[in-house]
C-alpha cells in the first residue's frame, strides 16, 4: 500500500519533470521570464 502511494508520488514529479523539459524547448524565452522572481 505504502510502496505504491510512494511509487506514484515520485511518478508524478517524473512527468512533471518531463513535461517542463518539453516546453522548455518549445517556449525556452517563455519559461525564462515566467521563472524571473520580478
């Protein structure tokens, strides 16, 4: 039960990673700015 809570837990940060990476390529001046603290 647990390892499968954890499993999908790290999962998710997987694809999440992933899809950052993706649209990073695609809007690499978008997600700069969008990422600046002011």
């Amino acid at each position: 039960m647990l390892r499968s809570i954890v499993s999908s837990i790290e999962f998710e940060k997987f694809q999440r990673n992933w899809s950052e990476k993706n649209s990073m390529k695609r809007f690499p001046m978008g997600r700069v700015v969008g990422r600046e603290p002011f």
